[in-house]
C-alpha cells in the first residue's frame, strides 16, 4: 500500500511540474534601437565615425562591427563604447560613391548575440 501512495505522489508532483510549463531563464534578445549613419540614409559625402545603439549594453570585446562597399577599403577600427548600450568606430581608408553595408554582431552580457546590417549611400554632389 505504502509503495502504491509514494507512485501516485510521484504521479501528482511530476503533473504539476510540467503544467507550470518551461521557466523563462533567457532574458529578451539584444536589439537595435538606431545608427549612425540611419539605415537607408544618402549621404553627399563619407562618413568618418558610425554607431549602433542597442536595447542593452553589448560586451565590446565579443561583439563587431565592420563595412564594406564599393572597393571595400574602408575598415572600421577602434570598436569602443561611449556608456550608451552602444557600438562605436572610426572609419579609415576610402569611401568611394555608391552603397555601403555595415554589418554589426552584438553580444549581450547573458551570452545573447544578434547580427544585422545598416545600409546607406554615400554620393558626393560634383
């Protein structure tokens, strides 16, 4: 009898274990919230530093940010953060007329990473 009353709590426990459903340890994804450049911006001329603001703060030396366009001799250096849940760089080389992407990777603090990309034009008036 003793035996038969231990299987039916076991029954009952493990029930309601799984009607509370999985428990939501993972925090909301990291996500943009704006650039510099703005995606689809024309810009008369090149861009000497680009940003990305995001949700929450991404962890800089796991995280990206690099462009790339006609030529693709620009490089983005010196990846930092100004303290706003941001991206930064300067960009060197040159920026010749036509579209450019810039492609982020951000890694949130709770190991989360998101990818996306920002485009824009860049076409001097001669």
């Amino acid at each position: 009898m003793r035996l038969c009353g231990i299987r039916v709590f076991a029954a009952v426990l493990l029930a309601g274990l799984v009607s509370i459903g999985p428990v939501d340890a993972v925090e909301a994804q990291i996500e943009l919230r704006g650039s510099t450049p703005e995606d689809g911006a024309a810009l008369d001329g090149p861009v000497r530093t680009v940003r990305v603001w995001f949700d929450k703060s991404p962890e800089v030396a796991k995280s990206t940010l690099t462009i790339s366009g006609p030529g693709n001799r620009a490089k983005i250096e010196g990846l930092h953060t100004m303290g706003e849940n941001d991206l930064m760089g300067r960009v060197t080389g040159p920026m010749p007329n036509g579209e450019w992407t810039m492609t982020w990777a951000a890694v949130a603090a709770d190991g989360d990473e998101r990818t996306g990309t920002v485009t824009f034009t860049v076409q001097r008036n001669r």
